[in-house]
C-alpha cells in the first residue's frame, strides 16, 4: 500500500508544481482592482498606443488645412534697416548714415488651384476624423473580446478545477474500495489516469487564463503587472441587433465615409492640378520711408516716404508637360480612390452579413449547449447511483464526469462567443 501511495505522489509533483505556478499569475489578487467592462474600455481609449497614433494623423490633417489656407491670406512684413558708408571723393571723406523703413502687403486675389487645394485638405481632415472613429471603435471591439475572452477563461479554468478535485475525490474512493476488496486495481489505474488528464486540463487551463490576461492588459495599453479582476456585464444575454438596413448601415461606417472623404480629397486635388493653366490674379502694396535720423523713419508717416500698389496677372503659357503629367498622375489617384471605395464598400457588406450570420449560429449553440449540459448532468447522475450498485464500471463514471466538464466547457465557450459575436456585430453596423 505504501508503495501505491509513494508512485501516485511522486507522478503528481511535477504537475502540482505547474497547476500552482500558473495559478499563482492567474488568479485575481485579494487587492486587484475590479473593473468594469465599461471601465476596460474607457482605460483602453484613453491609453491605446493605435488611437494614439491616429490621433496624431488627424492632428497633422488639420495642419494641412491651415496650410493651404495660408496661401490666400494676406502677407504682411516690414522691416527697419540702417546703413553707415563713407565716399572718398579727390582726397575728401564723406560719411553718411542712412535709416530706413518699409511695410509690404501681398494678397492673392486669384488661384483656383490654391482653393481647390484648401477643399481637399478640408476633406483629408474628415476622412482622418473618420478614420479615427473607426481606430477607436475598434479598440472598443478588442476590449471587449479580450475582456470576454479573460471571463470564459477563468469560468473555464474553475471547471477545470471542479474537474480535477471530482477525479482526486473519486480515486480515493477507489483506492479506499481496492483495499477493502470491492474494487478491482483496473478501476483504481482508471480513476489515477483520470486524475493525470484533469491536472493537465488544469495546467492548460491556467495558461489560457494567464494569457487571456495579459492580452486585456495589452489592449487596454497598460503594464503586464496590472491587477484587475473583471466581472460580468450587466447587459450579459440581452438580445442581439438583427433587423438593419444593410445600404445604411454600409454607408454610416467611419472606414466608408472615411474612403468617401478621400475620394473627394482626389478629385479636388485633380482640379488643383488643372488649375495650374488658368491665369492667378495677385495685388502688392508697399510703404517705406528713410532718413539720417532714426526719427525721420519712425516720424510723420504724411512726409517723405514711398508707396507703391500693384496688381500681377500671371498667364501660364507653357512648363514642360509638368502640368500634364501631374493632371495625368492625379487621374490615376481619382481613379485607384474609386476602385479603394468600391471594395471598402463591398467588404463593409460582407463583415456585415457574416457578422449577423455569427450572432445567428452562436444563439443556436448557446442553446444546443444548455441542452446538452442538461443531459450530461443526468446522464452522470444515472452513472453515479448505477456505479454506487455495481452496476455500471468506473470507466462508465469516468466518461460520464468527462461529457458533463465537456458540456460545462462547450457551455461556457458559446455564451461568452455570443457575446463576442454580438459586439462584432454591432461595431461592423458601425454603432
């Protein structure tokens, strides 16, 4: 007997020693933080390295738009200059100081490139808008599939655990009934095997929980030594969003309206382009003065000085094809743009249908599986009484408690992918 006990102890070390490992980083410390779903996400959206990122790429939009206003606002400068000279002249030095001022004003009064330039920096600025909508709406999908993907593994890794003490549990009532007699040693091999495949289901297991863990924290853009502890929505099982209108929904996603903003963005920087053939109307205004003294500059402005306006027309005659080859090479943008708006559209379409075909097949099995776990818990309780009489082998028990955890698992996994399933949905709807 002692020799029994002495193999069964030494094959569980290395496995006992595993199992408490991984436990000791999967499990929630007493002083972790609880959060929220709602709380995962609101850390996510204000920490993502990728919202981040697209942030910065709206930021740099709207400086395109100020740039391109910058070319028909007027210019101002002036200036204050000072000169010191001396003119030999037949032996005889003359010195002399100078003092000087000006202010010029130049104001463009015509150039359609430059305003079909401003057009299509506005347009890039809405479609970096709209594009950061979509980065932060999927960062709000990435969340919550991490955040459930963490709450089925811990849910899976407490069945594992059930599992694990139920074999531990049902071999010592093996070995207590092979020392007695009643029991064969064939039933007690069977109830050890048992307990080996469930302190490997549990090893695997606790990885799983550790890792769902680890890629929350690294979705919420937090350090990998966060201790949170989630818990399960309030809105868990409600139902999902099936009845939509599949031409609005395509046309209120951030990645199609974004696309729409870029193609516009083309045209107009098709009809800069053009727009370097027709004329630009420009107008120019100057006022300088000068003295030897520094007051006679900073005087009576009514005195001495000079002031000059003009107006420039400039008529492009010919530059070496450059215009023709920009229009030609923004025609080919336009174009590509059309055809990136088409596929966005049409794949907008298909994520949406077979995200509802998702949340459609995930109901069935949430369903399918609550049905199967009523029937495995029957079925072991009928193998429990039937092998208490003799009347059913420890391997009959032992498949039993093996269809019942697998129901629990198959269970688990469908409500917790419904739920990933119905977020998908609603983010493909662009809500």
């Amino acid at each position: 007997m002692a020799c029994r006990a002495s193999t069964r102890t030494r094959g569980g070390v290395a496995a006992l020693v595993i199992v408490t490992a991984l436990a000791a980083f999967a499990a929630t410390p007493a002083d972790a933080d609880v959060m929220t779903l709602d709380e995962c996400v609101a850390t996510a959206l204000s920490s993502n390295l990728s919202l981040a990122q697209a942030q910065e790429s709206l930021a740099s939009a709207s400086a395109g738009v100020m740039s391109g206003w910058s070319g028909v606002l007027p210019r101002v400068s002036a200036g204050l200059g000072y000169s010191d000279g001396s003119t030999v002249s037949g032996g005889t030095t003359t010195d002399s100081e100078m003092y000087s001022g000006n202010v010029n004003l130049s104001q463009t009064l015509l150039d359609g490139g430059t305003f079909a330039g401003i057009s299509g920096a506005h347009r890039t600025r809405n479609a970096s808008a709209f594009a950061l909508d979509g980065t932060r709406r999927g960062v709000v999908l990435a969340t919550k599939e991490a955040y459930y993907g963490l709450l089925k593994a811990l849910k899976l890794r407490d069945v594992s655990q059930e599992a694990l003490e139920l074999a531990q549990e049902q071999m010592r009532k093996a070995e207590s009934l092979y020392e007695l007699g009643s029991a064969s040693k064939s039933d007690f091999l069977k109830a050890q095997v048992e307990v080996k495949q469930s302190e490997l289901a549990l090893i695997s297991s606790e990885r799983m929980a550790a890792t769902a863990r680890l890629n929350l924290l690294y979705t919420m853009g937090v350090s990998m030594s966060t201790e949170i502890e989630v818990v399960d929505p309030d809105d868990l099982g409600e139902d999902e969003i099936l009845d939509f209108d599949l031409d609005e929904a395509v046309g209120r996603r951030p990645d199609v309206r974004s696309q729409e903003e870029s193609l516009v963005a083309a045209k107009r920087s098709l009809l800069a382009a053009k727009a370097a053939r027709w004329p630009s109307l420009g107008m120019s205004a100057s006022y300088s003065k000068g003295g030897e003294e520094l007051g006679d500059v900073t005087g009576d402005f009514d005195d001495d000085y000079t002031r000059s306006v003009s107006l420039s027309l400039s008529i492009p005659i010919f530059n070496g094809l450059a215009t023709k080859a920009s229009i030609d090479s923004r025609k080919a943008s336009l174009r590509s743009s059309e055809l990136t708006l088409r596929d966005v559209r049409l794949a907008a379409a298909y994520e949406i249908e077979t995200a509802r075909l998702g949340v459609i097949e995930q109901r069935e099995s949430v369903a399918v599986a609550t049905a199967g776990l009523e029937m495995a818990e029957e079925e072991l309780r009928v193998s429990e009484e039937r092998f208490r009489l003799r009347a059913a082998s420890m391997l009959d028990l032992i498949y039993a408690r093996v269809a019942y955890s697998q129901a629990r698992v198959d269970l688990i996994e469908a409500q917790y992918d419904y739920e990933i399933s119905k977020a998908e949905l609603k983010d493909a709807l662009g809500l």
